[in-house]
C-alpha cells in the first residue's frame, strides 16, 4: 500500500462549526467538543484542521474538517428568502422562455409569416425569432 492510500484509508473527517465573533472567527468542532479560533477567514480551515489533528494527536494529512459557516439570524432568514426568491425567478424565467418558443412557432405555423414578419410583429430581431422557433 503506497504512502498515499495509507492516508487516504486513515483519514477521519469533521464537521465544524464557523461563527463570527466580535474581530475573531470561532470554529467548534462538536465531535470533539473542541473550540478554536482565527483571526482571519483565511486561517479557518487551518486551525480547524490544527485543533482536531493535536487532540487527536495525528498529523494534519489525516483529517479533514468540512466548514459550515453560520450566519446571524436575520442575516440568515433574508439570505434563505432571497434564494428562495431567485429559485422562483429561474422557474419562471424557464416558463417564459418556453412560452415564447411556443407563441413564435405557433405565429409562424398559424399565420405562415416570414420570420422577419414575426420579428416585426413581436418587436424581435429576424435572428432573435430564428433562435426561438428553432
């Protein structure tokens, strides 16, 4: 077994947990009742990895710590609002795009305009109307 798949095999990994906390960062790692902290956003995931791998006493290639950053509460309920909102946005953008597809092939089937009719009559360029009754 080469040096590589020993670590690979031997790895553990962690959750933490990531909140801002006045100039500093503070990283709790539950499995470990552990608790960090980091002056910089950049040192994260550094010292979570640092403060499992010396309670554990490993090295640092034998644990991974994945981050899950928490949010103040209203910072997190307008952030889950305005997802929510942007996920509604894209449906409805995809229904839009596919009824105008529709409207112009059927305009086109219906009526037997020229595609340079239909871009007129829809306030679209003759390429704009090529590309949605294709």
């Amino acid at each position: 077994m080469t040096t590589t798949e020993q670590t690979q095999t031997t790895r553990r990994s962690f959750e933490a947990t990531v909140t801002r906390e006045g100039r500093w960062w503070r990283i709790h790692v539950p499995a470990l009742d552990a608790v960090t902290q980091a002056r910089s956003i950049k040192e994260v995931q550094f010292m979570a990895t640092e403060v499992v791998a010396a309670l554990l006493d490993v090295d640092t290639d034998q644990v991974s710590v994945s981050l899950d950053y928490e949010l103040p509460a209203t910072v997190a309920s307008a952030w889950r609002e305005a997802e929510a909102l942007r996920a509604q946005a894209e449906e409805t953008e995809q229904r839009a795009a596919a009824l105008r597809r529709d409207a112009v092939r059927a305009l086109l089937a219906e009526t037997h305009m020229s595609q340079s009719e239909a871009g007129v009559v829809l306030g679209l360029s003759k390429q704009r109307v090529q590309q949605l009754a294709s």
